[in-house]
C-alpha cells in the first residue's frame, strides 16, 4: 500500500508543518530561512542558539513555535557533514520528513531545504532527491498481511491518507520527477518482495506484458519451445526442474525520436528461487533466494520508468526466468551443455546458475539489437558480499568511458558502484576440459569468474578474445535487499539499479 505523494507549487496552501534543512554545526540560521524564522516568532533561531541539537544525518527535531503565524511545527532536517554532503543526505532527509509527516497524520508539508544545500546540487537535483528519497520511504510491502495483522484477509481497508509536499517550482518539478522514478523502483522492490510461490517465471512473464500495455513498451516472450529452437541451453538448464517452465522477457523502448547511440541493451537476472540445485545450498538462509530475482526486476522497474518519462533513448530490456529446482530432469554437475552462440559450459555447480541464463540473454541480445552499450545487473555472487558487504555493487567494466559514465550515475542516485578488475587471465581460470568454459572454477576470484564467463557472451568475438563492447556487470548480491531498516530503505528489497540505470539513460549521448 502506497499513501498518495504529490508535489505542489509554494503558496497555493497553508501547510502543516514548513521542514527546512541544516548542515551539523549550524550555529546562525541561514538568511534564506528569516522570513520562516520570523514566522514562527524567532523559535527557530532560539532552538538553534541553545546549542541542543546537532543536525546529524538523518535527524529530525521539530520546532513548536509558541505564537507566530506560521506553520504549527517547523521540522529541522539534518544533513550531516557538510564536508561530506551527497544527494543521499537529502533522500535520508526527505524520508524522515516523510515518517514523521505521516505518523502526524499530516496533509501538506512545505519543504525549504534549498538554503541547507546551498550550492552542492542544482534546484532540479535537490528536487529529484527529495521526490525519491519520499517515494521509496513510502513503500509498505502488505500485500500478504492476513488475518492475523488485522486485515481480515482481505486487502487493507485503511483509507490512504495523501500527503502533498509543497516546493518551489524548480524544486518541485525535481520531486515530481523523483516521484515518478521512486514509484519505478517501488514497482521492482513489490516484484522482487513477491514470494516464490507465486512469482515464478509465468507470473513475472503476466506482470511484465501489464506493465509494458500500461507504459507502451514493446512486449514478447520467448519461451521454452521457442528457447529450444533457439539453442538456449543455459535457460532450458537452469528451468528445468521448475514446475513453471523457464522465459525470456523481452521490453523494448523505442521512440520515434531517439538521442545518442543506441540501442541500449539492459539485462538482468530473474532466478525466482535458488535452491541451488544438486549443489543444494544450506537451509539457514534459503528463504533469502526469492531476491535472486532482483537484477531482473531492476531492468522491469527501469524500463518502467524510462518509458513513462518518455526518454529519447532507444533501450531493450531482457530478462531471463527460472526457477533453480531440485527434481529427477534437473542438470547436473558433469553436464556439458551449449548455449545459443555455440559456446560449451561444463557444470561444476549447479548453484552457479545465474551466469548460465544471463549467457543466452546477452547472447541472443547482443546478435540481435547490435547495442552500443550493455548493462547486466545479477545477484550473481556470495563473494561479492564477502568482499564488498551491502555497501555497494561490485562493477566489472573495461571500457573506462562507459564506467565513468555508470559512475557518474551512480554519483547522483547514491546507488553504490566499486570497480572490480576482469583480465585475460580470469578468462583462462575457467577454461574446461571436455567443454569450452566451466560455470565455475572454484573460490579463487569467484566473482570475478562470473564477469570472465559472461564476457564469452558480448559479442561473437568474445569467444576467442574480450570483447571491445561498452559492458558492465554489475554483481549486485550484497545490495539488493537490506537487512537493516534504515530511512529510507524498509528491510526488504531495495529496488538496486533502477534510479543508476535511469540516471545513466538520461544523460546518454
Ligand atoms: N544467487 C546466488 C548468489 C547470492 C548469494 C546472492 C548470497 C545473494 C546472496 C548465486 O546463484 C550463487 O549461488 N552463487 C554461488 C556461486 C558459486 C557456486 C560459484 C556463490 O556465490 O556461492
Ligand atoms: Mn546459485
Ligand atoms: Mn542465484
């Protein structure tokens, strides 16, 4: 259940609350916020005078102002650091304005952060962090709350309560932006929340013909007969032991007008669960596989939020679902199979399955829209969480154009990327011996194995040689969902990818 967020223009009504923000060691409130001060009859600058609070990031002190013909309650965000200010202060921020806003049973909050930022950001950017920052803190994941939680086991009856934030108009143009992308990434974290039981690879297959008919994306699907033709023996593998035959979704935007290069070919992995297959994974922490989806529902939630703002880039979205199952026709260790360019893998571990689907996606992707430029985005490793913790995403990209351009991205969503090296010699780690590559060569450099393998699958050289393509990978695994509720990500799936890949859409030439 999502309560309704709308941005509206300064002036228009009287709010419940004025929100402004400060840096941590303020100590003489800025010019830009007097006239709120004077409002409120001084109790902002008196507040800030004692010396009691500290604007660290993520705060929020409010303000009772005892007469003045302002608001009733000033809330003061802090931002922290200001050595240290990123957007993602901002979104912090806007995500407890938008708690405590709610939990007040408020309707109109005008937000004024604009003097705390001051120059770090422009006004549209400012704006896009609050709208984002609002919609992903407004995000409940209810949809299986019985009974018990007092829903009658019926959807929730309680009346959604909107909340309009008020802001000048080159904020608020920011937030409606921003609200728009978070409510993208809203649609990838319910996806990716969706239990296994009912988000197998044919209810993903429904969600994404929906969502494509509503926003005009190209829908098709290729499925498992049609994979068959096609040689696609990593996903036939893979989905073979699924009570829900294994597809290949495919999106495509493609406007009349187009910007840039193009097209952009986004891939993502949509395993629906992990058991791990005959190299069953451990029982402690299986649940967790249902977010082995993730990466595909990022490329679902971006493609969502590019053609609903009507983005001059040609982009192609595939992603390919199976379900990693245990039964008598499922692959085993030792089976050679070959994928749809010809290239053999020998099974080593059928836990390693996520490459093996992405191999056909980006090889049949790749053959068929020639793409100027490839993003894959996976829950691909464990030791990529190992090695990088739920800080950010680890990023394979050689070609160091496009990384700065993914890093550049990443620079204004928040979304974190740190660049892992993929050389010949990964290449070589996984060759095999009755079969050209194997799925996996052991713990040394595991995650970097996984780059190493997907690289045969870029272009038709990328059998013999690295391909030359503009390419990341980025491994997701230890940032896909969050254990730890922190404003303002709820613990769940986080919708990882979805504002970096809109970010680096946006800004393509
Ligand atoms: N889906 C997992 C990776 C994963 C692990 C994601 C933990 C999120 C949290 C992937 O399919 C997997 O099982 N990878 C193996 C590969 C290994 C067998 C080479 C891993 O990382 O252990
Ligand atoms: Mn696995
Ligand atoms: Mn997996």
């Amino acid at each position: 259940m999502y309560r309704s967020l709308r941005a509206v223009e300064t002036g228009r009504s009287k709010p419940d609350a004025v929100a402004i923000a400060l840096f941590e060691k303020t100590s003489k409130l800025p010019g830009a916020y007097a006239s709120i001060d004077r409002a409120a009859g001084g109790a902002v600058s008196a507040m800030l005078g004692r010396g009691e609070f500290s604007a660290g990031r993520g705060s929020l002190t409010t303000v009772y102002p005892a007469g003045g013909k302002g608001a009733s309650r000033v809330f003061i965000l802090g931002l922290g650091d200001r050595d240290k200010f990123t957007s993602e202060a901002v979104r912090v921020a806007a995500a407890r304005l938008l708690r405590a806003a709610f939990s007040a049973k408020m309707r109109r909050v005008e937000a004024q952060l604009e003097a705390g930022v001051e120059r770090r950001l422009s006004l549209e950017d400012l704006g896009r962090a609050i709208g984002d920052g609002a919609a992903i803190a407004n995000f409940e994941f209810d949809a299986f709350k019985g009974s018990a939680r007092g829903n009658g086991g019926t959807k929730s009856a309680a009346p959604a309560i909107g909340l309009d934030l008020i802001a000048q108009t080159a904020v608020r143009r920011g937030i409606e932006h921003g609200l728009r992308v978070g409510e993208s990434v809203n649609l990838t974290r319910t996806l990716a929340a969706t239990p296994p039981n009912i988000a197998h690879p044919g209810y993903l297959v429904d969600q994404a013909r929906r969502m494509a008919k509503k926003v005009g994306l190209r829908c098709s699907i290729i499925d498992a007969a049609k994979a068959k033709s096609l040689g696609m023996g990593g996903l036939l593998a893979v989905g073979a032991a699924g009570s829900h035959p294994p597809a290949l979704i495919v999106l495509e935007h493609k406007p009349a007008r187009t910007r840039g290069k193009g097209p952009i070919l986004l891939v993502g992995k949509a395993v629906t669960f992990d058991t791990g297959g005959y190299s069953i994974k451990p029982a402690d922490g299986m649940d967790k596989m249902k977010y082995d989806k993730c990466g595909g529902m990022a490329v679902i939630g971006a493609m969502h939020a590019i053609a609903s703002l009507k983005l001059p880039v040609h982009v192609v979205g595939l992603i390919p679902a199976a379900e990693n199952m245990i039964a008598a026709n499922a692959y085993r260790p030792g089976d050679i199979i070959t994928f749809c360019n010809g290239v053999t893998s020998e099974i080593t571990n059928t836990d390693a399955e996520g490459r093996l689907i992405l191999a056909d996606a980006l090889a049949w992707g790749t053959r068929t829209y020639k793409p100027a430029a490839v993003v894959d985005l996976a829950t691909l490793t464990g030791g990529v969480v190992v090695a990088l913790g739920p800080y950010c995403a680890g990023c394979f990209c050689r070609d160091t154009k496009f990384r700065g351009h993914l890093f550049d991205a990443s620079d204004h969503s928040g979304e974190r990327l740190w660049h892992l090296p993929l050389w010949d010699e990964h290449r070589a780690q996984i060759k095999a011996t009755h079969g050209d590559i194997l799925n996996s060569a052991g713990r040394d450099a595991h995650p970097i194995q996984g780059a190493a393998f997907l690289s045969y699958f870029i272009e038709p050289d990328g059998k013999t040689r690295m391909p030359e393509t503009p390419w990341a990978h980025l491994d997701i695994a230890g940032v896909a969902d969050t254990k730890k509720d922190s404003p303002p990500y709820a613990v769940g799936p986080t919708g990882f990818g979805v504002r970096l890949l809109v970010r680096a859409i946006e800004t393509w030439k």
